[in-house]
C-alpha cells in the first residue's frame, strides 16, 4: 500500500491566477503541499498570498476565519514571533516578484495535518524560503470557523497571477 | 528494458509518491563522502522522473574534541555556485545569517560519542531550469554538558541544470563515524493540466 500518494501536480504553462485542487478525497491521514512559486507583480519584498480551504464540494471559505504564527530569519538577525489579526486567508509563504532577480523561485512545503476530521479545527504548519535579501521563514496557521467540515479543496491565490513555471504539489500520507 | 514495480504498462500502479532511491549506512572509518548518481535508466535511481528529492542524515564524524562540524554538498560534482539564509537557535541565543557557500547540516564530532546530527533536506523541483532549491532542516543534541543546535535553512544552487548527483561530505576531510546513515528518496509528481 502506498503510504504517501501524489494527488496533483499542477506546473503553470502560463502565468494564472489561481490555484485550486478540489475534490481531495478524505482517506488520507494528513496532506503536504509543496510549491515553487514566483509573483507577477512588480514590486519587490514580501508579497502576501492567499491560503484557503474549503468542504462539503463547496467554494472555500472567505469568511474571517483564519490564523497564522510565524517567526522570520534574515541574514543578520532572527525576527520576532509574530501572530497576526484573524483574516480570511492564511499567507504560507514568501513569494519573489518580478521586481526581484529573475531567476529565483521561493519554495514552500505546508503540513496539513489530520485534514479530514471535523472535530478539529484544521491545523498547518509551513517553512518557506524566497532567498531574496536572506529570508526564512517558520509558520502555523488554522481554520478555525467552527462549521469547517473535511478539507476537500485548496485554493492557492494572491493579488497578482502566479508566474509560468511556477510549480505547486499535492501529497497525502497514508498510515500503515 | 523493464519498467520499476510501481509502473505497469507506463501507468502508475499504486499513486506511491515516495520513492527509495539509494541508502548508505557507514562502516569502518575511512569514508569521507557519500554520492548518489542519477542511474539516468529509466529506473528507481533515475533522477530524470522526480519532481523533489527528500535526503535525510543521521551522522557524526571522527574527530575527537568536542566539535560541531559540518556537512556539506555538492550538485552535480560543483564546489560553487551556493547561495543560502538559515536561522539558527542554540540553548543561549536565535541568530540569523548569510551561509554563501554549500553548507547543507551539522555532524557531532567523537566528544559526545554516540550523539548524531540530523539533516532533513527537501531539493524542489529538481529537473528545471530554475535556480535549485533546498529547504533544510538541522537537529543536534549533545548532551547536557555540550551545546545543542536547531536550525532552519533555505539554499540555494544558482544553477539551470538539472540536478544528477549529490555528493556530501565534511569539509576538513573527517570520515563519518561508522553507523552514520544517509538515506535519498525521489518524490514522484501527478500532472494535471494547467
């Protein structure tokens, strides 16, 4: 029996908006999503994203109805730990602009842990790297609404697309 | 030329994702590095069909005062080209910094015996053109008398070739203590369409 399986891969052929994986079945014990990911806006610096979860076939909750914790390194020094105002999305990594060097990609792997049981509220936890200006970071966050049911859909987006080759895995882990 | 267990007809078999590549535990006390090479055949060992690589490290290396060491590597046999940012927290103080150059870990030296450093590196996206990428995360005990370290790393290969071997080693020439354990699995992915 296959103890972690890939549930999609999405590689972007061109730039995108969104990124979505649905109809994620419950018979996994936790999930893990990995990406390479690069913004199309301008700017430069840290860049939010938008992390949201969804149920029952639905579209994902928008709702004021997630947290995030994280703690940042940088080249010279180790920032504080930060816990953020609830909001309506969980921002799980740093993400480089087109207005930072061409050729770097940040990378993030999230824990989604124990997805599928509706007693908890949802539980994740992230580290990320944009490796622009010395730059890492730790995280967890949570969905926490109270009428959350199994996560059966992922919705990875940001104010600007995603750019071409950015690359965005999905992964569940089985038990023995 | 067969196809591995899990590829039936060209189709995936069981959605098995994680796959073994290659596995070396350390006997004796004169190795000083451990390489793992595309077998580039279709097979297990073929880099070519992965989309991450998950290396895993459980060592220390033979050196005999009490010493926090390195573990560092190489992307297809290249000392250069290495760019990273880690933080790092040891029992007195958190610290963030620069590492350019090819650190990926830490290794316990012979004081504490039997203590391990542990490295667990992710390398995403490994075929490419991008700028390699590697999350890495460190765990060093030594006992109560010595310093401990935790560590949080992103490195960084600024290189467009995909990545076909990776070579570890100390960077003083110590060879690992025996019993030290380096472990290489390669991630399959599942495409959809974009």
């Amino acid at each position: 029996m296959a103890i972690m399986e890939a549930i999609a891969t999405t590689y972007l052929e061109a730039d995108a908006a969104t990124v979505e994986f649905t109809s994620i079945p419950a018979t996994y014990e936790h999930l893990t999503l990995h990406y390479t990911a690069r913004s199309a806006g301008s700017g430069g610096g840290h860049v939010i994203m938008y992390l949201q979860f969804g149920t029952g076939g639905g579209a994902v909750d928008t709702g004021t109805n997630y947290s995030i914790h994280y703690i940042r390194g940088y080249a010279s020094a180790v920032g504080t730990s930060v816990k953020t105002a609830d909001g309506t999305y969980i921002s799980a990594g740093r993400i480089p602009q087109e207005g930072e060097p061409a050729d770097v990609y940040g990378i993030t792997k999230v824990d989604i842990l124990d997805y599928a049981n509706t007693n908890k509220n949802t539980t994740l936890q992230f580290a990320t790297t944009g490796h622009i200006n010395g730059e890492i970071g730790f995280g967890s966050g949570g969905w926490f609404g109270g009428t959350q049911g199994a996560v059966d859909r992922i919705k990875l987006s940001m104010a600007n697309n995603w750019v071409r080759g950015s690359q965005f895995s999905l992964y569940g882990i089985k038990s023995a | 030329m067969a196809d591995p267990a899990y590829i039936v007809d060209g189709v995936l078999t069981d959605g098995e994702a994680w796959v073994a590549v290659g596995s070396t535990t350390i006997s004796g006390t004169s190795t000083t590095s451990v390489t793992f090479t595309s077998t580039d055949d279709g097979q297990t060992g073929d880099f070519s069909q992965y989309m991450d690589l998950c290396f895993v490290c459980s060592g220390s290396a033979i050196y005999a005062p009490a010493s926090i060491l390195s573990l560092r590597y190489k992307i297809n046999s290249d000392a250069s080209n290495y760019k990273s940012v880690r933080m790092k927290g040891d029992r007195t103080s958190a610290t963030g910094a620069d590492e350019n150059y090819n650190q990926l870990g830490q290794l316990v030296s012979s004081d504490p015996a039997s203590y391990q450093g542990v490295t667990v590196a992710w390398f995403f996206d490994i075929n490419s053109a991008k700028n390699k990428a590697i999350l890495t995360q460190n765990g060093m005990d030594r006992g109560a008398s010595q310093d401990g370290v935790i560590m949080l790393a992103g490195r960084q290969y600024t290189q467009p070739e995909p990545i076909s071997s990776l070579y570890f080693y100390e960077p003083n020439g110590f060879s690992f203590q025996a019993g030290s354990r380096f472990d290489l699995w390669g991630i399959l992915p599942r495409m959809v369409t974009a």
